[in-house]
C-alpha cells in the first residue's frame, strides 16, 4: 500500500497531522500500538474504518465540531503526499486551541476505574456504593477528566483540578457537552446491539466556538462490548484492540523492548472486530 511521503507537523502513535497554512490535515494510519508502543505489524483498513466510523458520528450527532470536508480532492496538498492512500483515512479539520484536557466519560466500572475503585471505594473522587463488581454499570454516567500526556497514560485529575486549567464556566460547558453526547452515542450503540462503557472526548475553540475534535467514538477512543454477551463481574469480550493486549500479554514480551510481530491470525481478528463495530453502529458493511 502507498504511504504519504510528505513530512508531517505532527506524528502520533497512530495518526499524523499536517499543516495545511488555513486548516489542519489529520490521517489516520493503520498502526495499531499498545502498553505505550507502536507495534511492528499494521492492522489493515484500520485507519480508513475509525475516519469513516469518525465521521459517521459528527454526522449523526449534529454539534458543532472541526470538520470541514474528507475529500482530499479539494485540497491543494504537500508535495510528496499520496492522494489516493488519504480516501476514507483523512479529515481537513478547522484549527482550534485545544483544551489541555481529555473530556472522560464511564459508565460501567472497569479498567482504571476498577482499580481505583478496588483501592479507594470510590472512582475519580467519585464515591460509589459498596459491593460493586468488575465491569458493572454505574448508577450513572460520570465525568471523570484527564490530563492530555504527550508520552506515556493520561492522569485522571478531578474537576477542579480541570476547571483551574480550562476555567470553571468552560470545565461546566465541557462536562454538559461530554455527558449529553455520550448519552446520545449510548442510546444509539445500545439500540444496535454494542454498550457503550466509556469513552473520551476532545474539544477545541475556534473563533469563540467550542468545537468538538479530533475521532470520535471510535474503538481506539472508545470501550465497546457486544451487548448480548455483556455478564459483570468479569472481563467483557470488546472491539477494541483489548484483544491485541491479550495477545502480547500472552507472549514473552516485557513491555520494555521493542514489540513481537502479530501473527496473521490476531491481525485478522483484529480487523474483523473493528469492521464488526463499524457494522453494528451505521448498518452499513465496510467498503460498501
């Protein structure tokens, strides 16, 4: 497959960012990283399912986000970048100063919220009634902030902590914005067979409007279980790249070299999950 040749501004560990002078181009990769690595094998079509599965969500939900279009045919680009390798895996996006904080919401008690919960009764700074089990449904959704880290884990901070940074009238408009989109995205998922657990968001301000940025709702920024085989008090099979974390975590690896090629078998799999959550969530077949 072709790859962009162009430098990017920005790389991440699974998407890059370029520069465009009046907006931003962001293309999603079919890197797939995990324990904080960017592992050797890619996953394919990955990048081109989380843009469309990204876009399906701006257009359903109707707030106002960065979007401008997914077309790379109307827009002059850097020399070097292949136009054909950004159908379905780019977005020009408006440029927006970011919020420095990742809009979290829960609303099942699992992952770090299990293990803050095993240790403090409590999640986040949020007290939770006692006897709750791993992977349970919280009495509602909470909104739990987190710092953005460049390297390495978010920090899950409270929200004054968030409202010291952002200001408290814009900490109250963030949370408002995060608990009713979740909502909406949940009863949606709900309704085609996938719970919701959790999720983060990222919003950024762009001529006095708040926007919301960045993917969304995907499987890489999103806890997505089959319904059907939801049962709490245990891990819950998922469409995200938790199974690709079981794997190395069934290997030799150590966390601290570089990682294991996956064999073809996870890489299938992999790519079957994702495609499977782009199903349930728009009815339509990836590729159709």
């Amino acid at each position: 497959m072709n790859t962009p040749t162009a430098i990017p501004t920005r790389s991440g560990k699974v998407r890059d960012l370029f520069d465009l002078g009046d907006c931003l181009l962001i293309v999603a990769s079919d890197r797939i990283s995990a324990f904080d690595w960017i592992l050797p094998t890619t996953i394919p079509d990955k990048g081109r399912i989380l843009t469309r599965l990204s876009l399906f969500w701006f257009d359903f939900l109707g707030v106002p986000n960065h979007l401008l279009s997914a077309c790379p045919d109307e827009f002059a680009l850097p020399d070097g970048l292949d136009r054909e390798y950004l159908r379905d895996r780019s977005m020009f996006v408006r440029k927006c100063d970011v919020f420095p904080v990742e809009c979290v919401v829960r609303d099942y008690l699992v992952g770090s919220g299990w293990r803050d919960y095993q240790a403090t009764g409590s999640l986040c700074g949020h007290h939770l009634p006692e006897g709750m089990q791993n992977c349970e449904r919280l009495p509602a959704p909470l909104f739990t902030p987190a710092t953005k880290a460049v390297s390495g884990h978010d920090e899950n901070i409270d929200f004054d902590q968030m409202a010291s940074t952002t200001g408290l009238e814009t900490a109250r408009e963030l949370q408002q914005r995060s608990l009713d989109i979740f909502w909406r995205a949940s009863e949606h998922a709900r309704k085609n067979g996938i719970i919701l657990a959790d999720t983060k968001f990222e919003f950024g301000a762009c001529d006095g409007e708040i926007l919301l940025i960045d993917e969304v709702l995907t499987p890489d920024s999103s806890r997505f279980w089959p319904a059907e085989k939801y049962q709490p008090g245990q891990n819950q099979e998922s469409f995200d790249k938790q199974f690709v974390r079981e794997f190395l975590e069934s290997t030799t690896w150590d966390k601290n070299s570089p990682p294991p090629q996956l064999p073809t078998e996870i890489v299938h799999k992999t790519r079957e999950k994702y495609m499977q959550a782009f199903y349930q969530l728009t009815g339509s077949r990836f590729g159709a």
